[in-house]
C-alpha cells in the first residue's frame, strides 16, 4: 500500500459497488445477493488503511501553483478488490 499523501499515481481500480434500486423482492430472494464490480482508470491523490481517492481526469492549469484534479471516488478501503499502478506515467 502507499503512503497516504503520494505524488498522483495512474492505477487501475477495482472495487465493489454499493447499489440500490426499486425492486421488490421476496424472502428468500438472491438478486441482491449480486456483487457490482467497478474498474476505473484514473490518479490516486489518496491511499491509506481507510480509502482510497482515485481521480479521473486533471488539467495542467494550475492555480496557485497546483494541478487540479476532479470526477474524483472516495472509495472505502473495505470495497476495494484491487489496486495496481501503473509505472512510467506521471500526471
């Protein structure tokens, strides 16, 4: 794992969904018994024993000397199934 405050870090992430919808079901039911994995691509701004901040996508227009980065997930450290970085690609 790496330390919580790295330099963004391209990574592949996948993790486990929390999901609802409108469907009744019966006792005894199995659809939510369903796992949603998502995969993303994106930078890691945040890693620690807690959650895991991935953005998708940043400009090089820097205010106040820094990059932004935005359409960022907070995933709790519980739902992921799996981080890998990708070397050689800085943001």
């Amino acid at each position: 794992m790496a330390d919580a405050k790295v330099p963004p870090r391209l990574a592949t992430l996948v993790w486990e969904d929390a999901w609802s919808d409108e469907r009744r079901v019966m006792e005894g039911d199995d659809y939510y018994k369903n796992v949603v994995l998502i995969n993303e691509v994106g930078w890691v701004m945040f890693d620690d024993d807690e959650r895991v901040v991935l953005c998708r996508e940043y400009t090089d227009h820097a205010v106040h000397d820094e990059r932004m980065f935005s359409a960022c997930a907070v995933v709790p450290r519980g739902m992921v199934r799996e981080l890998k970085y990708i070397e050689g690609v800085k943001a």
